[in-house]
C-alpha cells in the first residue's frame, strides 16, 4: 500500500471547481461512472482535501484542411477528451521521496535489451495504487 506522508504546518485544501460546459460535464460524468463502476474511487461527501478537475483534448495527429478563404492549412485533429485531477497543492504539501526518477539515458539503455514492450494506460496503472486507509481522506 502506497502511503501519502504530509509535511508539518500543511493543512487541507478545498479547491473550487471551474465552470465547466455542458459537453465537458459529459466527459467528466462519462469518467467518474466509469471509475465508480471499477471501484477505483467511492463516494464521500466531507473529505478535507478538494481538487480541481480539467478536461484536455486528446489529439490524433496532423490533418490538412480549407479555412474561409481556400486554402489548405495544417491543423491538430481532436480524437476524444482526457480527464486531469489538479493535485498541485496535494503534491506542496505531500513529503518527497528521496528516490529521483530515471534520466531518460538510463531508460533508455534498460530497454534496449529487450524486445516486447507493454504500454499501460492510467486505468491499469497510476489508478490501481491502493492509498493506506488512514490516510485516504
């Protein structure tokens, strides 16, 4: 279990939530359902800690198409909507870890011994990190 330690003198934060359009409150709903459904998250209506939530486009790639006046511009197609949780002052306040990540050459160099690679989306990684009970809130 993954346990977060928070640094003296931090206390909670209520963060308020922007004011999101219709289209990105199907987005956001779309999510939590889902993350209620896999039990990665459960209700709770007094917890001391509130983040933010954003919507960002996931973008496909480039395509080429004609703007007002004929002519063919460059531009980034949109292939669906990725939800972000804002856990900036979570992460102030959360005590670091002493262990540095990776430089990109060490990364690297591990991996080209090998020659399968799994990719592992937020849902079957970064979610799936239980939290100690005494500290969920």
């Amino acid at each position: 279990m993954c346990r977060i330690v928070l640094d003296e003198g931090h206390r909670p934060s209520r963060q308020p939530q922007c004011h999101l359009n219709s289209n990105v409150q199907k987005v956001v709903k779309k999510e939590v359902v889902m993350l209620l459904d896999t039990r990665i998250i459960y209700p709770i209506s007094d917890s001391e800690w509130v983040s933010p939530v954003h919507v960002m486009p996931k973008e496909g790639g480039m395509t080429i198409i004609k703007n007002e006046r004929d002519e063919l511009i460059c531009t980034k197609t949109i292939t669906g909507w990725r939800m972000c949780i804002d856990y900036g002052r979570l992460n102030q306040a959360t005590r670091k870890d002493h262990f540095f990540p990776f430089f990109i050459n060490q990364m690297l160099k591990t991996l080209t011994r090998h020659s399968f690679f799994c990719y592992f989306d937020g849902y079957s990684g970064f979610l799936q990190i239980p939290i100690h009970p005494s500290v969920q809130e």
